[in-house]
C-alpha cells in the first residue's frame, strides 16, 4: 500500500524554482487524516515516509501533529528530546536551522519531528502551524504530515497547501459514515487532492449474502 501510495505522489512534481540562486523549491507536503480514530493513519504515514526516503535524491520529514497523543516516533521506535510542540511554542524564530536541532532521525533516512512523549496539553495557533509548514517544506524535498483525526486543523495552510490528503478509512460503518461526513464538509468544494485509503480491508467483511 505505501508504493501505491508513493507512486501516486510521484506523479504530482513539486513546483520548481526559476531562480536559479533561490536555495530549493518549495517541497511536497503530504497529508494523513483518518475518519476515526484506529484506522491506522500513523502506520501507513509511517511506511509512506519511509518508502519517499527510499528515492534517490529526496530529504524526507515526517511531523507528528496528532497532538497530545502522536506516536509516530514509538511506531518507529526512535526517541527525541524536543517534538512539535516546541517547534510550535517558538514559531517566531523557527527557521531551518532551528527546526534541524528538534529533528531525530531515523534508520531509514527521514527525518521525524515527534509529538511530545509525555502527555502535554497545547493548543496551536494557525499562524504557529502554517509557520512551521513553510519552513519545513523550504528544507524537505517531502513533508508528511500525520493529523490524526484532527479535523480542527482544516484551516491551516496543510488543507490549502497540500497536494495530496490521504483520508485513511476502513470498511466498517462508522469509519465509512465519518469518511462521507468529512468529505461532504471540506472536500466537496474542490480544495487539495482527495484520495482514500481503506486500510485492513478483507473482501470477506464485505460480502453479504442474498436471501433465497
């Protein structure tokens, strides 16, 4: 499912710069969202991350913004000492030099800004969020982002900004009725691409049988 997915982002190039004194393009950002919680959105942003450090030439950075429970550096059993929240709490300096002191990185060659390992309550700014976007994608080739379920963030630059949102779902009726309630509310109206992804699915959940 990752090379799927990353195949599918491949075909989206970032845009380029035609300066040619201008240090890098702006990177892809790549968003993950789920339609409830336990659909598996950190394991597949995970992988997803892990399969774009595999191509030749892309700087990966892989943000735990499912705050104040990410664990996307546990899934990928990696530790740090700073997480999103610091980058967050001190946006007003954060530039690509700041932002490289909080990163960890991991075995696969990406670079993870973890959410906090400890339970620590913190409600960001938009202004805070969109700040760290933009400094992340001026330093990665690939920014994946891990929302969560968090539906509050939709009015950040990651919904304006994104060029691909990946909805993880799976085949059971609330996670399909959330997945058609979320795409009734923000994606109705055009907006980033919207894919789907039904994540654990087995063809034998969903064959019902005719009466005679």
């Amino acid at each position: 499912m990752a090379e799927s997915l990353v195949r599918s982002a491949a075909r989206r190039p970032a845009v380029r710069s035609v300066q040619a004194n201008r240090k890098k393009a702006s990177g892809r950002l790549l968003a993950f969202m789920g339609a409830k919680g336990g659909t598996g959105v950190t394991t597949v942003a995970c992988n997803f991350a892990v399969a774009l450090a595999q191509e030749p030439g892309q700087k990966t950075l892989l943000i735990d913004l499912d705050l104040p429970f990410g664990d996307a550096a546990l899934n990928l059993g990696v530790s740090s000492e700073f997480s999103t929240v610091d980058a967050l709490q001190q946006s007003e300096r954060l530039d690509g030099s700041f932002l490289s002191k909080l990163l960890v990185k991991h075995s696969s060659g990406i670079f993870v800004l973890a959410a906090p390992g400890r339970f620590q309550p913190y409600q960001a700014a938009n202004e805070s969020i969109d700040k760290l976007m933009a400094v992340a994608r001026e330093e990665f080739d690939n920014v994946v982002v891990d929302l969560g379920s968090r539906v509050d963030l939709t009015g950040t630059s990651i919904f304006k900004d994104a060029c691909t949102i990946y909805l993880i779902t799976q085949a059971g009726i609330p996670e399909l009725r959330n997945s058609n309630r979320l795409i009734a509310q923000f994606f109705s109206d055009g907006g980033p691409k919207l894919e789907i992804v039904i994540n654990r699915y087995e063809q034998r959940l969903t064959v019902f049988r005719s009466r005679s």
